[in-house]
C-alpha cells in the first residue's frame, strides 16, 4: 500500500482539471480597468502604462534567472528525489528542509511561485509548502539588527515561534486540503 505516490486532495484534483483560464481572466480584467481609467482620466492612464514598462523593464532580469532556475530544476530533478525529500514519506528531513529552504530563500516571493509549483507538482507535499512560505518571515541578514533594537531573547522567541508555528500552519494546510 506504500507505494510511494501522495494522496491525491480535491486541491490536486481541482489543479487536474481546472483548465487554466484564471490569469487570462486576470488579465481581461486589468486592461477592462485600464481602459476605464483610459477613457475616465487619460493621464492616470498613460503614467500607468509608463510605471508597468519601467517594472517590466528591471523584472526582466530577475525573471529570466527564474526561467533558468525553473529550466536546470527541471533538468536534474525528478519526481523521485522531490517525494524522497519533500514527499508524503518525507518524514522530519522534509520538515528541515522546507523551513531552511524557506528561511535562507531570498528575492520577491512571486518569483519562488513557478519553481514551488513545479515541486508540488511532482509530489511535495502541501504541509511542506505552507511551511517554506511561512518560514521566508525570517530573514538571517535583518536578525543582527532585530536583536540589536529589540535584544536576543526577543529574536531567539521570534525565529522559534516563526518555525514553531511555520510546521502548525503547515500541518493545518495538509490537513484541510
């Protein structure tokens, strides 16, 4: 009966069969607004228009080292070593490594959604993912200052009850989907 594979929640299963039409009608949406905004105060809208190119502009960057991230994962990783690491048998490895992956991660959170998605995808666990991206709260290069303004017993009660409630939150999520 261990055959390796995670239970399949009525979350994988609505991922299985949702077709995929959510962000484009995110996108229909936006540019409805936008063009109310065009046609209501046409400066809003081309200051806007200006502010989107100029994020584009510098996200670009930082979006091709994802898709190249996303590219080499794809590349040496298999679904085995996910589920060895972060799948239903994974044990307090997984554990470990979700919440030391989620703490030493770094860069904007939307940018870890594509690889994250892609591990789940090949079998890691809900409760692991609740808990890498609760655990991305601690921030190792800010703890120097934190202690430094609010003292040490203040931070080591801080990082603790992040963790600690880092694998209560993930544990809730695995339990609930």
């Amino acid at each position: 009966m261990s055959s390796g594979k995670h239970k399949e929640t009525r979350y994988d299963q609505k991922l299985k069969n949702s077709p995929g039409y959510e962000g484009w009608w995110f996108l229909f949406a936006v540019l409805i607004l936008h063009l109310g905004v065009r046609i209501i105060e046409p400066t809003y809208s081309v200051e806007s228009l200006d502010y989107f190119v100029q994020a584009l502009y510098k996200l670009l960057p930082a979006f091709g080292l994802m898709f190249l991230l996303l590219w080499l994962f794809n590349l040496f990783a298999n679904p085995q070593q996910v589920s060895r690491y972060f799948g239903l048998h994974s044990g307090l490895k997984g554990w470990m490594f979700a919440i030391v992956g989620g703490i030493i991660s770094m860069g904007s959170m939307y940018l870890w959604y594509p690889l994250l998605q892609d591990l789940k995808a090949k079998g890691m666990r809900t409760s692991l993912l609740a808990s890498f991206l609760y655990s991305r709260a601690i921030k190792i290069p800010m703890l120097p200052f934190m202690a430094h303004y609010f003292g040490s017993l203040y931070t080591v009660l801080f990082v603790f009850n992040i963790v600690l409630f880092s694998v209560t939150s993930g544990l809730m999520m695995g339990a609930s989907l």
